[in-house]
C-alpha cells in the first residue's frame, strides 16, 4: 500500500527537513508559503505548479523551487495520481554556506534530478557518513545545475511590502485591516485589490499563512497542539487544525509526530 504523506526530521540535522508523499491525491493545497528554502522532486505522475505568477504543469523528472515567503501552491491534474519528494531548508544554514537564492523556480536537469534523489537517499539512512557535507554539496553546485532562467520582477509598491513585513512582524496580534493600512499608509481599497495581485494571497490570506508558520516552528519542537494554537494567534485548536491542514496538507498532530531517526 503507498504511504500517502511522511515529514521526516533527524536532531543530528536540526536545518533540514523533509517531506515524501506517496498519493499527492490525496494531498491538496491552498495557496501557502515557507520560511524555509524549499526544494524537490516530482517522482511520479503529473501536476499543476504555481510560483508567484508562474503557472505550469510539470512532470516525473521535474525539480521545483521555491524561495522563502514566496506564495505558491502544487496539486493534482483532474484526479491524476502524482508523487513527489521535498526538503526544506533554514535560510541561516544556506547563508552561512554563501547560498543565494536562486530566480529560477523550476527545473528539468536530469543531472539535478538524480543529485537530489540521491541526497534524500543519504538523509533517510543515518548511517551514511557526513550526510550535512553531502547536502552542503548539493547547495554549492546548485547555481551551476541551473544556469538561472529568468530575472525578477519588479516588485511594484514598496508599501505593499511594508504592508506585509508589518503583518509578520504582529502576526500574533489581532489585527484589523484599518491597522495594516495605517501602518503603511494605503487605503483600505488599494491594500486589498493590490495585496493579492503582489502577493498572490488577501492581507487576511497572508497574516493567515504567516501564524500557520510560526505554528509549523513551534510544533517541530513537539509542543503542545492546544499551546501553539494560542501563541500563534489562533481562536482555538479548531482554528489551528482547519487552517494548518488546508495550508500543509497534513494535521498539527501528523506533523509534530514526524518520524525522527
């Protein structure tokens, strides 16, 4: 029987960690960010990919990549079956190797392709050696394997900007429109039809997304679901569960009992 989703973490890799998903059917997003780097393969089947304002379909073969905080989502085509492999990386770890992160957000290198599935390979089996100098490897040679495609965009207002740094800063606090308006002087009009075509998200969307991460944060450390429901800006552990899973494709629960090794 396939194993429809596994988070994997290991205390040994405390900056890294990593997803598998079986039945992607069965494992649906909403549009959602991370703060980490994130990186994987396609490794069966077919589906729909959404990067900022880039839409296409990709296939078995296919490496994906999204920067931190970037909107984006990836789900099935007309009840297709697809399957995939992900990583997330902390940033801080990317820095201090010199990493800067990549324009380009998709991929179909088949030399970069077998580097990462081998590199989940090595993660999973903690008896091979230096698996942090293997993954380290990986992000040294990235720039090379994808010679970059594509510039960014101009990123528009800088209030909208404001906007959004504002609400990651207070994003445990009860915040209304009319605060994020006055924080970075747009009206309440512009802010919501503007927001979006930015961001790819509502302000209400976004602030939403951001209390989702820090509940992510929060859980990998195996506290309390009820806790981290209230810490990270939550009515309740309802509220908590209804967004996390629409957000993560997963439960509070599910994802704070990742399998460790």
């Amino acid at each position: 029987m396939i194993e429809v989703s596994r988070f994997w973490r290991d205390p040994a890799l405390p900056f890294v960690e990593a997803r598998r998903v079986g039945d992607g059917r069965q494992v649906c997003y909403a549009a959602h960010s991370h703060e980490s780097f994130s990186i994987g393969v396609i490794t069966g089947g077919r589906s729909t990919y959404q990067n900022g304002d880039q839409h296409i379909e990709v296939a078995a073969g296919t490496t994906v990549l999204m920067n931190p905080g970037v909107v984006h989502t990836c789900n099935p085509i007309a009840g297709e079956p697809w399957s995939y492999l992900m990583l997330f990386v902390d940033v801080p770890w990317l820095q201090a190797l010199g990493f800067a992160l990549p324009m380009q957000t998709w991929s179909t290198s088949p030399t970069l392709y077998q580097w990462l599935l081998q590199v989940f390979a090595d993660l999973f089996d903690a008896g091979v050696p230096d698996r942090e100098g293997r993954l380290a490897a990986l992000f040294e040679a990235l720039p090379g394997l994808l010679g970059g495609n594509a510039g960014m965009h101009d990123g528009g207002n800088p209030r909208l900007d404001a906007a959004a740094a504002f609400m990651r800063a207070h994003r445990t606090d009860p915040l209304s429109l009319e605060d994020i308006c006055a924080a970075c002087g747009l009206s309440r009009s512009y802010l919501i039809r503007a927001f979006r075509q930015r961001f790819g998200l509502t302000p209400h969307g976004y602030l939403l997304d951001q209390r989702v991460q820090l509940a992510r944060a929060q859980l990998r450390q195996g506290r309390a679901i009820a806790e981290v429901a209230h810490e990270a800006g939550f009515a309740d552990q309802a509220h908590l569960q209804r967004a996390f899973k629409q957000h993560l494709a997963a439960t509070p629960g599910h994802y704070r009992n990742a399998l460790v090794k």
